[in-house]
C-alpha cells in the first residue's frame, strides 16, 4: 500500500537514526521514463569501470561485472536506505588520480585492492566524523581557492594524460581502437559542450531528448564505427550472470578479509589524496544543495529534506562498506549531476507528473536493483564498447573540471600558479603533489591566500543556486567554490 503524502510535507519512509528508509513501492510510485532510461544509460555507464577492473586489478569480466553491480547497489542506498534526495553517483572527477596513485605498474593486484581499501576508509573516517561534528563548511572555507582549482585542474589533466595514454600496452580506448574512439569522443564533446549545438537543440527538442541520453549516443556511433572498421569484435553469451559464484571469486581477490588488510603505511600514504577527493566531493553537495534549492519554490506539496551532515555520514557509510567488500575507490559520491538534473525537470512539472521526488531517483537506478548487469547478451554486447564509455567519461570529466579550475581565480599569476600546482597533483605522488602546491603558492602568490573566507555555508549554497539554472545539464561553468 503506497504511503499518501500530506501536501506541503516531506515524503514518508521509515526513520532510523538520522536516515530515512523508503521502500520501492510503498513509500514510491513508479516512474516510466525514468526507468527506461534508467536502465539504458544508468545500467550501461555503471559498466564503464570494467576494463579497469580486469586490465588494472586482476578481475575476470564477469567477477568485474558483479563488483559493478555491487558498487551500483550501494550507490542507490543514498536515498533507499539513508534518505538523500540526491541521484547518487562516483567521484569521477577523482577517478584520474585515484587511477594514478593506486594502480602503479610493478605492483600486484593484492597491493592495489588493499590501497583502494585504505583509500576508502580513510575518506569514511573523514566524511563521518565531519558529518557527524558538522565542520564540513568549516574546513573547506579555510582552503585558498587557488588550491581548491589546483586540486580540480590536476583532476583534468590526470584525466586527460589517461585518455591519450598510446604507450606499448596500453588499454586505453585510443590505443585499442582509435577510430571508433575517436568518433565516439567527438560525438560527446559536441553534443555536451558545443554553444552552436546547445543554441539550436533549445529550440529542437528532438536534439535536446537525443543529447539527454548521455552515453548512449556514442556508444551506437562507436558500435557502428568499431564493427565497419574491424575495431571491434563480440562475443555474444547468453544466459544470466551466475551472480553468487561470481562474487565469491571477486571477494577472495579483493577483500580486505581475504588478501590482508593495508598496512599502517598504505593508510598514511593514502590520506593526502582521501582529503584531496574530499574537496571534490563537497563541490558536488553544493551543486546538488543548489539544484534543490532552485527547484524546491516549483512545488509546495512536497518538501525536500536536505541535511548536509547526513549527506556526509551517509556517502561515509558506503565507501567504507564498498572498501571492505568490493574495494574501487571512486565509486561511492553524492550526486550524478546529470541524472539529478533530468529527474528535477520532470519533477518540477508537478505532481500529477511525478509525485514526489523519489519516484524519479529510485526508478532512475531501477529500485536499486541493477538488472542489466545480469544479462549476458546485453552485457557482452556492451563489452567491447567499454573503454570507449571510460575515455567518454574522463573526457567530459576532464573538460568540466578545466572550465570550472580557471573560474576559481582571476589574477594572472594565482593561475600560473595553479597551472604548476595542478601539474604536480596530476604527476606526483599526493603528499609531494600536495606540498608541491602548497609551497608553489605560497612562494609564488604569497601568505594572503590564507586569509579565511567568513561566508557560511548557506551563502556558498545561495551563490552555486544563482549560478545552476534547473533547465542546465551539467553544464561546466557552474562554480560551486567560489566565494566571492
């Protein structure tokens, strides 16, 4: 029986400390489009990681396939078992440095799970602790905005240094498939970033419906172009993914319990790069605060309960989770800006549309069930395609992250020495990276970047909403960072 909802109250579910659980179907209706969509674009990209997984760590495809099913399932726990009403998604701006730090070539594959363990718990620690003493604002109001774009411009060019990675071996889309890479990576960047495209789809909505399909676009034009040139080859299985044996072999190659835990060294080794991501993360609560925000005076009958502490606690939960069963740090944010914007479109519209904002998220991530991972003919049709979904990814990522670092600061010199910061974070161990940044700018811009900004965290959330217009997708020159 599906829970009625008093007009102007927040959507019922089931309290448990400071977490709601909502149950598909009874505290949620169902929502078509989302869930077609849902398991198209959602199912397909939470796929992308797989070729890391087997190429980088070890994994078959079919334990990297479930590992991916269990990184999805944990991500849709951000608003089935904790309450957020954010679409949940990776750090992907994280992703190149974590790939760069991690999986460094002549170590095994037990040392680079245990260092994605010691990644992930050290970022749980950090979220839990900052959600649960609220001092989450605090601590990102003390970091210069120098640093802060240092941090998402070394980001990009991590990103970008991964994609045109050419080097004997390598499994990078371009190095395996050029043509169809290049095709597909063309494809995302007109359709994501283009002001020509963006200014005629306004007025063509078919353009508009065909750009909101993500990656799916590019995944047909580099089907097409991989099987035409020869790029390409499938092997098509049938069945189900036998899920549960799967799993075992996945866990005795990756878990903590099995191969070892990290050494006191791993943990210390890592803590640079768990605050590093911790800056990118509190960008993405902002934007998604301001997203919400924005939409919130569109529909008095419900209200949206957005807490920021829950927010940390909750995304700390998961990763430290993630890190003990399935170890890939990167895999467990808070928001899917894309998703969260084409779920607040509809929800926007009003109820008869969408009658509370959980409709759209859980039938987005398909109750948090993600059913195409278990279909092998689906899934091994998607294989070939998945270096392509990676290096689209990192591209889109990359691009995004550059925009919005050079928007960090306007004095010439701060962005010199951002671009020499950013470098070493991209190119270096995190602690040199991250002393090298610091020491940069403090020689080259001076102690004045320390003076602390005294802007509250509701201001920098009222500034990221005057710059997030709801009808946006994700567009790069949001500035959730700026203070002033």
């Amino acid at each position: 029986m599906l829970s009625k909802r008093e007009h102007g109250a927040v959507q019922p579910g089931i309290k448990w400390g400071p977490f709601v659980l909502r149950i598909p179907f009874i505290h949620m209706k169902l929502a078509l489009p989302e869930l077609l969509q849902g398991i198209c674009v959602a199912g397909a990209t939470g796929l992308a990681l797989v070729p890391v997984m087997t190429a980088s760590l070890g994994l078959s495809f079919d334990e990297a396939v479930t590992m991916a099913m269990i990184h999805t399932m944990l991500i849709a726990s951000g608003w089935f078992f904790f309450g957020d009403p954010y679409a949940p998604g990776w750090l992907t701006p994280a992703l190149p440095l974590i790939f760069a730090f991690a999986l460094v070539p002549g170590t095994s594959y037990e040392e680079r799970f245990q260092m994605m363990t010691a990644l992930s718990l050290n970022f749980a620690a950090l979220l839990i602790f900052l959600g649960a003493t609220g001092l989450g604002g605090k601590l990102i109001r003390v970091i210069p905005n120098v640093l802060k774009g240092s941090i998402i411009l070394g980001a990009a060019v991590a990103a970008f240094l991964r994609i045109f990675d050419l080097s004997e071996g390598s499994t990078e889309a371009l190095a395996v498939a050029p043509i169809a890479a290049i095709s597909a990576l063309a494809l995302c960047m007109f359709f994501a970033f283009s002001k020509p495209f963006q200014r005629v789809a306004a007025n063509v909505p078919f353009l508009a419906k065909v750009a909101g399909l993500g990656l799916l676009p590019a995944f047909i034009v580099a089907g097409l172009v991989g099987w035409l040139t020869g790029e390409m080859q499938w092997n098509i299985r049938w069945g189900l993914l036998d899920v549960p044996t799967h799993a075992v072999a996945m866990w005795e190659k990756a878990s903590p319990f099995y191969i070892g835990w990290p050494s006191l060294d791993m943990y210390i080794a890592a803590l640079p790069l768990a605050f590093i991501t911790y800056i990118l993360f509190f960008g993405d609560v902002v934007t998604g605060d301001a997203m919400l925000k924005n939409a919130d005076s569109m529909r008095e009958d419900e209200k949206l309960d957005v807490n920021n502490d829950r927010a940390h606690m909750a995304t700390g939960i998961r990763n430290a989770i993630m890190g003990i069963f399935a170890p890939f740090f990167g895999t467990q944010g808070v928001l899917w800006t894309g998703i969260q914007v084409i779920v607040i479109k509809r929800w926007v519209t009003g109820r008869d549309k969408m009658d509370s904002i959980y409709d759209g998220i859980s039938a987005y991530y398909v109750y948090g069930f993600p059913v195409l991972f278990i279909v092998l003919p689906i899934v091994t049709l998607l294989q070939p395609l998945l270096p392509i979904a990676l290096a689209v990814t990192l591209l889109l990522t990359g691009f995004a992250l550059a925009t919005l670092a050079l928007t960090q600061v306007t004095d010439t010199t701060e962005r010199g020495a951002m671009m020499l910061s950013a470098m070493a974070f991209a190119l270096f161990d995190p602690w040199i990276g991250l002393l090298t940044a610091i020491a940069t700018i403090l020689v080259v811009v001076g102690p004045r970047v320390l003076k602390v900004d005294a802007e509250p965290e509701e201001v920098l959330t009222a500034k990221a909403a005057a710059a997030t217009p709801t009808a946006d997708v994700d567009g790069p020159e949001k500035d959730p960072f700026k203070s002033n």
